[in-house]
C-alpha cells in the first residue's frame, strides 16, 4: 500500500440510494468482535420495480453478492415495525431486511440491516445487495514459549497476494476496553511478530499511508499461553498500476466514474471528489474495487490527463496507460 492516500471510507449507517445500511457486526466464533474505521468496506444497495404478473406470486426477489474471499453462505428476514414477516402474502409497505453472512476461513457471522425495502401494489421489488469487506484469518498453534503468546500480521492484497511493506499491517495491542495506552510485547522479532503475556486484548491493525491510516480492530482478542497466533489481513482489493510509456507521470488520482465529463475546463485534481492517489510511476497499489476516472499527474503537476472507466475488479490486476 505504498504511497497510498485514501479518502473514502465505510461508515456504520450509510445512505445507498433510498435505502439506508445500518447495525453492521462483524463477530468471530472465537468471540472477537471486528470492527474498522477509515477502511475500504462499503455495501451497494440496487432496488428495482417491475410489474408483477398475475401467476408471478412472489412480490419480493433478493440477490445477494459477496466480492472476494469473505463469505459461504447468505440469509435474509424480512421486519415490519420491528416483527419478523413472511414473504408470502406480502402487502404494499415499507420494511427493513435483516442480512446474515457466514464467514468463511475464521468461521464467523456478518451481518446488517437495509431499511427502506418498498412493496408497491402490483409490482414486483428486486433487490441486489453487494458486500466488500475485509477477510480476517486467525491460525492458532500450540507452541512451547515459556508461557508467552506468540504473534505475526499479515496483509493480502487479496488471496496469496500479499503486501510487502513492512509497515503495512503493524499490531498494537491494549487492555480491553482500555486504549489509552498500548501494551509493549515482551519481544519483538520485527515491527509485525512477536511475544505479550497471555490475555485479552484489543488488538488494533493498522494500515494505509501517514495521515490515512485505515484501523481494523479485533476487540476481545483471546491470547492464550503458549500459542501462536498468525493473523491474516485479506483486503479483497484489486492491483492498479500505471504502465503507459510516458516517464513523466508521477502520479494517477482516482476519482468517481463520470468525473472527468463533469469537470469543465482543463483537466485538474479536485480534492473535494478525490478518492486515492498512488504515487510512483512503477509501484503497484492495492485498490478497492469499483469503477473509476483516473487522471494522470504528468511532470508534478505541469499537466494532467483523464483515463475515463477504469474497472477494477478484487484479485486483479489492472493497468492504466
């Protein structure tokens, strides 16, 4: 993630279109509860209309999409005023859909609710939902260390491809409940590995550039004596690069499709509406997926160009030219 500056972000309610996400939980089976902030996880919302034919019975149909490694297996209730209904013999109204994810790997739960589900008299209501987070692996192994817990962090851009900054993925750990001051580990054998006495932590991963860093925090994180504990970072991001013959772009900035027909005059960054910049013209960067404008920073500045609708896809590689 070098080099990376990161502006957009997930937040615990977000508005999609009329919908709204809400009461999103991430939890592990080993009891660590996940949570991040600043990070790259967002949800998309579709909800579409169409006539409902007189054999057609069904007034609702839900599609539901997970981007990358994350989950293997999906389930949806439908609430009104806070009670569970059935599908069958839905009548027109507002209502709220609560969505449950098993966790693949770490097996765990994900879950959320989308609010503002509309059933129109006489119409049919379709809605697609996408998911993209982050996929966090935890290896235990029993390990003879003089009573410590062992550690290592990992990043994946995406499955088996990691990262290879060294400061990207650093632990800290804290008391539960208490983050007003790390606890040093015992020893370190490098800034992502080494030995705390065993307990229970939260544990904070950090990532991204200084001034944009990303936090995932695995709350109620169990070490126990005598442990190793290898934790996995899986990003589910694609790879973008610039691989164009020009040596005088320094830089691309990443922008919302449909920016550069916007913008009136000549191209130019707008931090206002800027949502990464990678610098360096042969590094690579991780990349949340999405559809993007990209403009090319030539000469630092002197001039820029715009690559309109570039797609980047999780667990691939695309390159700008």
């Amino acid at each position: 993630m070098k080099n990376l500056l990161i502006i957009f972000l997930f937040q615990s309610s977000l508005l999609v279109q009329s919908q709204t996400v809400s009461n999103y939980t991430c939890k592990l089976d080993n009891g660590i509860n996940v949570k991040t902030e600043q990070c790259w996880n967002q949800v998309w919302v579709d909800q579409r209309f169409s006539a409902l034919t007189a054999a057609d019975k069904t007034p609702l149909v839900v599609n539901l999409r997970t981007l990358g490694d994350l989950t293997s297996g999906s389930a949806y209730k439908l609430f009104s005023n806070g009670k569970e209904v059935k599908l069958q013999g839905l009548k027109p109204g507002t209502y709220s859909m609560k969505l449950t994810f098993k966790l693949s790997g770490k097996s765990g739960i994900l879950s959320f609710d989308v609010n503002n589900i509309l059933i129109k008299s006489g119409n049919k209501t379709t809605v697609s939902v996408t998911l993209y987070d982050y996929q966090i692996l935890i290896e235990e192994l029993s390990v003879k260390q003089n009573g410590l817990s062992s550690y290592a962090s990992k990043i994946d851009r995406y499955k088996n491809n990691p990262e290879q900054n060294p400061t990207c993925g650093v632990p800290t750990f804290y008391v539960k409940g208490k983050r007003d001051k790390p606890v040093a580990p015992d020893e370190t054998t490098g800034n992502k590995s080494g030995k705390i006495k065993p307990g229970t932590y939260d544990v904070l991963i950090s990532l991204g550039a200084p001034g944009h860093i990303q936090k995932v925090w695995l709350e109620n994180f169990l070490m126990k004596p005598d442990v190793s504990y290898n934790i996995t970072t899986n990003l589910n991001a694609g790879i973008i690069s610039y691989a164009g013959v020009n040596k005088d772009v320094k830089a691309i900035h990443l922008y919302p499709a449909l920016t550069a027909d916007k913008q009136k005059g000549t191209p130019a960054p707008d931090k206002n509406l800027e949502i990464m910049k990678c610098e360096s013209q042969t590094a690579s960067s991780a990349c949340p997926p999405g559809t993007y404008d990209v403009l090319l920073n030539i000469s630092n500045g002197a001039r820029y160009e715009w690559r309109k609708n570039v797609g980047v896809q999780t667990g691939a590689r695309v390159s700008v030219k």
